[in-house]
C-alpha cells in the first residue's frame, strides 16, 4: 500500500499534545508496512515553525526558499521586492530592469 501522509499527521506524531501523539503513533504503527509518501508541502508545513514564521514569508515564497536551501543554493533570484530574509540562509538577488 502506498500511504500518503497530510501534514497534520506528523505534526501531531511529533509536536502535538501527549495524547495525540500517541494516537497518531498507534495510527503510524498500524500502516507499519505501507510506503509512506509527503510532498514538498507536507515538509513545509511541518518546518512553517522555525521557516515561514521566522521569515514571514508567503507560502508559496517559503516553498522557494525551501527548494533553493535544500539544493544547497548559495542565492536566490527574484524581482518580487517582497522577497526578503531577516537572517539569511542564502543571498537574495534582485531582477535588473532592463
């Protein structure tokens, strides 16, 4: 079986109340044997704690930065002047208008 796995899932699994926890512990165990999929999205919301809500971000820019941080990117280039990082793990580079 192939499983795939909502973000709530792992935040309760792994940040959420005790008995939620558990629950959701109990719930993972049961598909022990299934293939377990999540996409980039599910990954970001689990990391909007110490990523998005640092940032500020919208999602769809917290997905940018997410992608361009795991490729191990040493800057990102934009022209969205919205775009920007108080604590930068990569530089942001502006869009020159011709």
């Amino acid at each position: 079986m192939r499983l795939y796995l909502d973000s709530c899932v792992l935040i309760y699994a792994l940040d959420g109340a005790l008995h939620l926890q558990q629950r959701n512990l109990q719930q993972l165990e049961h598909y022990a044997q299934a293939d377990w999929l999540i996409s980039d999205l599910v990954r970001m919301e689990c990391l909007v704690g110490p990523l998005r809500a640092a940032t500020r971000l919208q999602t769809a820019d917290a997905i940018h930065l997410a992608a361009a941080v795991h490729w191990g990117c040493d800057a990102l280039l934009t022209n969205d002047r919205a775009f920007r990082l108080p604590e930068p793990q990569l530089e942001v580079l502006r869009l020159v208008p011709d």
